[in-house]
C-alpha cells in the first residue's frame, strides 16, 4: 500500500487556514457534545437514591437529611454534565 507524503499534497487556502489553528481549536469548532436529556422527575429520582445510599452509608443517622440531599444533587449535576460516555479512565 503506497502512501502519500504530506509535502506532495497541495496546499489550498482552506487546509492552509486549517493548519494554522491549534488541534483544540479545530475540535471545539464541531459539534458541541450532547448531554443527556434527563426529565425533571428523572433526575429528581436519581438524586433521592443518592441520598437514600448516602445516608445508608451513614448508618441512617438522623439531622443530616439535608446534607445528603444537596451533596447528592451535586453528584448527579456533575454525572449528568458529564453524559452518557463517563468520564474517561
């Protein structure tokens, strides 16, 4: 299988404008990635469980309901943001 090298392919002014911006950029410039469409009552469910395993994890011990609530919004805010691939290992 021959190949081509890079020097014998000619320049236009788009691949040249292209070049000229850094690899970031040109991903950025795509499309943006989707997050994941989560109804109100979903995502509601999902942070219940969380602070349910939360104050599981606890032992059930009373006066930090709240605590447990908020912190679990967090964590499904940041799971949700991040979408359906995870994060990368």
């Amino acid at each position: 299988m021959a190949t081509r090298r890079t020097d014998e392919i000619p320049a236009t002014a788009e691949t040249r404008a292209r070049s000229a911006q850094p690899k970031g950029a040109r991903a950025a410039k795509g499309k943006a990635p989707q997050r994941a469409a989560v109804s109100t009552e979903d995502r509601r469910a999902m942070i219940a469980e969380a602070a349910y395993l939360r104050a599981e994890r606890r032992g059930f011990a009373p006066g930090r309901e709240t605590e447990d609530w908020l912190a679990a919004e967090v964590e499904v805010d940041a799971l949700l943001k991040i979408g359906p691939g995870g994060p990368a290992q």
